[in-house]
C-alpha cells in the first residue's frame, strides 16, 4: 500500500478521533498520558514517511489508552498482517468480532480482515468460512467475494473459483469475464491431460463465449487440432493467436517452427517461410524475424539473413537471442574464419546470458521469470505475461534436405 493509500484509509478515522479526543476531553472521563489524537497523528505521519514500526508503536499506544476505539485496531491488525505477524492480527481481529457492541458493518469489517489473515497464513477453510458468511454483506460483500476467489484460485479449485466469479460478473467488475475465461482454459488443460478433447473443447468454447478471440483458447484450440493430425488447422490458429497478442511470439514462434518442419506437410520449409515472414514485416514481430535469420542461415541464405540482421539490430533493447543468432550468422561468414575461436567465444558468452535472463514479463507488475504461465505468481493477474526474450536453447528438429 502506497503512503497515498494509506492517507486515504486513514483520513476518516483521523476525523472520528477527533471526535473521541473532544468528547473525552470534554468530559474529564478519566486522566489521558497523552491525548490519542496527537499519537495517533504522529503514528500516520510514520506511515506516510513508510516507518512502520514506529508507526506500529504510536498505534499500540493509542489502543493502550483507549480500548474501544474500532479503527484504531484495525489499522494495528493490518500493520502486523504487513509486518508477516499473522498471528497477531488474527487475535486482534478476532477480538474485535467478539466485541458485543459492534455495528454490522464494523463486525463485518473486521471478520474481512480476518479472512484476509488466514488467506495469508494459508489457512484456506477459515478464510473461506469467513468470506463465505460475508457474500452478502451490503458493506464488504464484493470485497468477500474476491477474497473468496482468491482463496479458490490459489487452490486451484477452477468450479467454484467459476460459481465466485460469475456472482463477481453480476456486479460488473471490469476484468471478471476474463478470469472466468481463464478458468475455463485451466479446466479445458486438466481435461486435455486426461486425454478428454471433447470436455477440453467444451470448456475452450465457454472461455471463447466470454472472451471472444482470447488467445490462450485460440492455442487451446490448436494444441486439440495438433492431437487429432490436423496440422494445417493448428497452424492456422496458432498465427491468429500471435496475430492478436503479438506479445505471446516468443511462445508461439517455436510451435510454429516445429509444427511447419515436424510434420509430413509438403513444402513445410517453404510455407514456414511464408508464415514467419508475414509475421516478421507486416506484423513487425522481432522473434519472426529471429526465427526467419535462423531459417536463411540455416540455408545459407545469407544476403536475405542479413536483411533481418538491420531489423533485429534496430530494436532497443536488442534482444540476446537476437544478437545470439547475428553471432551465428557471422561464425559462416568467410570473412570472419581467421576469428573462429573468438565468435565461438561470443557465442557463448551470449549463449549463457540467454540461459540466464528472465524471458518473461509481467505488464502489470514486473515480474520476470523463465517460464510462461498465465497467471502471474506475484501480482496474481491473468494474461499479463510477455516475451522478453526467445529461448533458443530448443531448436526444432527442422530437416532442410526437402527446403
Ligand atoms: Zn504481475
């Protein structure tokens, strides 16, 4: 949570302090050590300069003094669920609940927050019970839900991850269709490993319904067309899927190479070709044009090599592959044999970089890793992961003897 974020949750209680410190003050109730207002001022001020543990301490304070303040306590529970202290937000929470003289919407705060503790400390039956009792809560009820969905998806329970998703659908949250596609594409996989093509099928069509043209079905659809020998089909999507997210290349691009040179089709070589240089000028995809210098190379095409070469080069960053199959390129030149042994050297410097660089990025929040998965593991968003980078680790047992 930003210093900006945290100013807004706590501009309303800052307000309703002011409200306990007069009223207190007013009434002599009993002697204070220190007026709560000014601590629990100097505890926000902590927080905007990110000191959290002197914030953490202002606020101890302020409870100390003053037992029954509602937000306070809250703000304390969120400060150790921050902190990594589940335990002790889970017990201030759980205090508040069984306070008797709540209102609704204060008890109902109180046990979201602690939802939110055990969805944190992974105790995924009680956070479900606690998001569960508050669907329909007029004050934290969406909130609940979402709670509630995480709790599924980080279960991997897609069915009822779908049942949340779709009461989230009703209250029009922007992004909810798409994850429910999502769903349907993680339940579409499990049936595609169960070898059930009909079921997967089903599945792709109800994430298409949702999300007409999503490319993770579009790839689903095609992974089905490539069992059942209809190569052509499979290719056919694949290129649509790349079409419309050009940012899927790096995943897509080796499928396409494999599918063109692997299978039986006449003239793969040729309409690989054909394939990638579409994508390479028209679509201006950087990993089509990688592929399409190593394909040139690969058949000593080399002036036409050198046409991608200046492409690939213009990009900002360059990508390692890129540079990668440019060291390749030179390694035949003529020209360059008296230096063999140093463009061996080259080529593997940028061969271990290659090996070691994340190749995917989360758009969203910067996560990179090595592998491509639709969810992101840090900011939990779906379908936000892009090629950085093509690994070129996994050539395609292409044969160019038919080229
Ligand atoms: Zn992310």
């Amino acid at each position: 949570m930003t210093a900006g974020q945290w100013l807004l949750l706590l501009l309303p209680v800052a307000a309703a302090s002011g409200w306990y410190a007069a009223r207190y003050t007013h009434a002599r109730r009993r002697p204070l050590r220190e007026p709560p207002l000014d601590r629990y001022l100097e505890g926000v001020r902590y927080l905007l300069d990110d000191q959290t543990d002197r914030a953490l301490q202002a606020f101890i304070e302020v409870v100390e003094i003053d037992h029954e303040t509602f937000e306070t306590h809250l703000i304390l529970g969120r400060l150790f669920r921050r902190r990594g202290e589940v335990d002790r937000a889970i017990r201030i929470h759980q205090n508040l609940v069984a306070r008797p003289a709540l209102t609704d919407a204060q008890r109902a705060h109180a046990m979201y927050e602690m939802g939110r503790d055990f969805l944190l400390a992974g105790v995924f039956d009680r956070a479900e019970v606690a998001f569960r009792e508050l669907m329909d809560s007029p004050s934290v009820g969406i909130r609940a839900l979402e709670g509630l969905r995480n709790v599924y998806e980080t279960q991997r329970d897609w069915i009822q991850a779908i049942e949340v998703g779709t009461r989230l659908l009703e209250h029009g949250g922007a992004s909810a269709a798409l994850r429910i596609a999502h769903y349907e594409c993680e339940l579409a996989q499990e049936k595609l490993a169960q070898n059930r093509t009909e079921l997967a099928l089903e599945h792709v069509d109800r994430a298409m319904g949702l999300c007409p043209g999503l490319s993770r079905a579009l790839l689903l659809r095609a992974q089905v067309a490539e069992r059942s020998g209809d190569i052509p089909l499979s290719i056919e999507l694949e290129r649509e899927a790349v079409v419309r997210t050009p940012a899927l290349a790096t995943l897509v691009v080796p499928k396409l190479e494999r599918l063109h040179l692997n299978s039986a089709l006449p003239r793969g070589a040729v309409n690989l070709e054909d394939t990638l240089r579409s994508l390479a000028n028209e679509q201006k995809i950087t990993v089509a044009s990688i592929a399409l210098m190593r394909l040139y190379r690969r058949t000593n095409r080399l002036d036409e090599a050198l046409t991608q070469l200046h492409r690939i080069l213009a990009q900002r960053p360059v990508p390692t592959s890129g540079l990668l199959e440019a060291v390749r390129w030179m390694k035949i030149l003529p020209a360059v044999h008296t230096y063999s042994s140093e463009f061996a050297a080259f080529e593997k410097a940028l061969m271990d970089q290659l090996r070691s660089q994340p190749l995917y990025q989360c758009s969203n929040c910067g996560y990179q890793g090595r592998a491509h998965v639709w969810q992101c593991p840090s900011c939990r968003r779906w379908d936000t992961l892009r090629g950085i980078d093509l690994d070129l680790d996994q050539p395609p047992n292409q044969t160019f003897e038919s080229f």
